[in-house]
C-alpha cells in the first residue's frame, strides 16, 4: 500500500507537493515544508553494459528489433572490478576469452539471421526517418514471416523490406514501396510478390494510403507554396466525392493533383519555372503519368 504523502501546516487543496528525485525528498510548494526524506528512485536509467560511470543495473530496453530481444547477458567490457581496481593481466585474458565464447553461444543459426535483418532493419530507420512503432511492428511482422518459413528461398532484404512496406502502411506513414525499395537495395517486382505473399498469409487489412499526406509530401519534396498545396487539398476534396481515385496509383493523382493547381493558386509557383519534371521527380512517377492524370481529373472535374 502507498501512502498519500501531504503537509502538516497547510491546507491539503492549497498547497502541492514537489517531488526532487535527486534528493530524495518530498517538498511542500506552499511553504517549504520537507515532507519526507530518503525516498525510492523507482523510474528505469537505460545504460549501456559498457558505461563505467554510471553505477545502475539496467541495460537496453527490450526490443523485438534485436535478435536477442535485448533480454541475453552481456560481459562488459570494463577492465576494472566491481570495487574500482584494475583486472590484473591474466584475469583480462580470461575474461576476453570468456566474454567471445558468450558472443559465440549466443548466435545460432536462426538468431544470425535476425541479427542480419534488424541490422538493416537499424540503418532503414534512420535512411527513411521512421519512428520506433513502425521498426517494432516490422520487426514482429519479420519474426513472424521467419517462423512460418516464408524467409527460406528470398533474400533477408527483400522480406525485410516488404516488412517495413506493411508496417509503414498499416500505421499511416507516407512512405511508398519504391521508396523502401531503394533506400534497401531491393528489386521491385521481388518486393511487391513478397509484399502481397505476407499481406495474404497473415490476413492483413491493409488500410488504404492517405492521399492527402501524399499530396502534402509531394508538395514539399518539390518546394512549393503552403498556398499551393492547401489549393491542392481542396481540389482533392472535390476529386474524392466523384470516386475518381478509386483503384489508381495514389501518387500520379498527387502529382497531377498539384500540377493542376498550379495556375488556380498564384501566379509566384509558375515565375519560379515549377515544371512537370520537376512534379514527376517529387512524387516518384512519369511526366506522362502527370499529363495523363492530369487530363482525365481536368475533365472529371470541369476544369477549364
């Protein structure tokens, strides 16, 4: 049981009681009042196992990112026992052998495998600027292809970026396949067949992407006006109600979407020489996907 800690002297609804983890004490904000003293430090210090400073228990959190989880030993690498003197030489030896065979014995055959994947898993996290939801959740979708053999026969990077692919779709992230694809070093007809392969085999409601972060995304990747883009948004309301982009590639619309707003917004986009090279580039698709699209929502919506 926890008990309530409050002031003595004062008034229980006026006055609040501040918490100073460094030392330990509950204060009184009214008047000052130390109300306890020598308190518990019960919030987590996440430390690396080869910090010598910091003298706390806790190592890395655990992560389905990791092989291990986060959850395996670690002999550190320190050269100092636990009461700060230094490992004579011979003991530093033992030791260096102990703490290899501990790195030998906990890599086997499938835990190198996800020790190659999450590795990639790390860079492609910092390359397309993911959060840590999205990494967690590609790094279950992977554990779970491993286990049901959907890994044996393709490469780590295919099934690793089709991963990713579904992770970054099911949590909304504007990210396209051919983005994964080329931050991976993968191929595109590999990725999608995998990609289809892993959305069918575990029954995922892939949720359909968000055109209008796309259009913000393209918008910005081709340095327009916020005028511009918010011109864009609203031509894609009026789209959207016709069922127009319904089963197309949502970022030709985008970029169709854009290149039609250019002359509806202002005239200052078109003195910077904003071109459909420009626009194909920012969202990823030909300059005839452009004018194609373009024409077929021009007529659907009545444009002049």
């Amino acid at each position: 049981m926890q008990s309530i800690i409050q002031c003595q002297t004062c008034d229980p609804n006026e006055a609040k009681m501040i918490t100073d983890d460094e030392a330990g004490e509950v204060i009184c904000s009214k008047c000052g009042i130390v109300a306890a003293r020598s308190i518990e430090y019960t919030k987590k210090i996440w430390n690396t196992a080869d910090d010598e400073h910091l003298n706390t228990s806790n190592g890395y959190p655990s992560s389905l990112a990791r092989h291990d989880k986060g959850l395996s030993t670690t002999i550190a690498r320190t050269q100092r026992d636990s009461t700060g003197h230094i490992i004579d030489s011979r003991m530093q030896v033992r030791f260096n052998r102990l703490r290899n065979w501990d790195r030998r014995s906990q890599i086997h055959k499938s835990s190198r495998n996800l020790s190659i994947a999450f590795r990639q898993l790390d860079a492609l996290k910092d390359k397309l600027n993911l959060p840590p939801a999205v990494i967690e959740k590609a790094a279950y979708i992977y554990r779970k292809v491993q286990e049901d053999g959907l890994v044996k026969g393709r490469k780590i990077n295919t099934v690793l970026g089709a991963s990713l692919y579904v992770a970054c779709r099911e949590f909304s992230i504007p990210r396209t396949i051919m983005e994964v694809i080329n931050a991976n070093n993968g191929k595109y007809n590999e990725t999608s067949r995998v990609y289809r392969q892993i959305v069918l085999h575990l029954d995922q409601k892939i949720p359909q992407q968000n055109i209008y972060q796309l259009i913000e995304k393209v918008g910005r990747n081709a340095a327009l006006d916020e005028r511009n883009i918010r011109m864009a948004l609203q031509l894609m309301k009026r789209l959207e109600i016709t069922g127009f982009s319904a089963g197309r590639d949502p970022m030709g619309i985008a970029g169709a979407i854009i290149y039609i707003s250019l002359p509806y917004s202002n005239k200052k986009n078109m003195k910077k020489g904003i071109t459909q090279k420009q626009i194909s580039d920012a969202a990823g698709v030909s300059e005839v996907t452009i004018r194609a699209v373009a024409k077929q929502i021009s007529k659907k919506l009545r444009l002049e």
